[in-house]
C-alpha cells in the first residue's frame, strides 16, 4: 500500500506521544510494507489531504494511467530558413477500476 501525503503531514509523523512513540514508527511496525509518498498537492484550502492506497485488490489493478499514445510527431514543415515540427500526445488520466482500494481523509 502507498500512503500519500503532504510535506507538512509527513513531518507531522515524526511527533512522539507521551510514551515517545512516533506515528511513523507504528505504521513501519505494524505495515512493513507500506510507502510514504509526498506531494505538495495534498496540501489544500479545506486541510490536508491524506490517501491510502491500495496497490492491487484481489490481484487486480486499483488503477492506471491511460494514454492515447505516448508521442506523435506531425509531418515536416518547410519554411524560408527553417523547418518546424508539431509533436502531441494525450492522456485518459486515471483509469481507477475499484475505487474501494484508495481510501482518502482531509484534517487540519
């Protein structure tokens, strides 16, 4: 599983508790497993943004990226003194076939 997170949220992991234990020992501990991922998206206007995500359910794919195709070049276009070349590419996004894997919480 990945846990995805904001930078802020990660440090907050590291907070010891009365007993000076951390958040992040306890994940490693009880989830070997497990990622930590951050991204600064995760940081929004409604709080932080934390998702748990699942990998595989069952032995099938949560979700994938789709593309298209990954790069297409055009045809070549001649000018006075120089050519020029359009390229593109395009993307579905996310293809999330069980929804149920990725699990998502927003805290201050």
């Amino acid at each position: 599983m990945t846990l995805a997170l904001s930078p802020y949220a990660d440090t907050a992991l590291d907070k010891t508790n009365q007993f000076g234990l951390s958040a992040r020992n306890q994940l490693s501990k009880h989830f070997p497993n497990l990622t930590v991922k951050t991204a600064v998206q995760y940081t929004t206007a409604a709080g932080e943004l934390v998702q748990l995500i699942s990998a595989e359910v069952d032995g099938k794919k949560t979700a994938e990226t789709a593309f298209n195709s990954k790069l297409r070049s055009h045809a070549l276009i001649t000018g006075h003194s120089s050519w020029s070349q359009k390229k593109s590419a395009g993307s579905y996004g996310t293809i999330i076939y069980y929804s149920f894997g990725i699990s998502q919480l927003v805290g201050a």
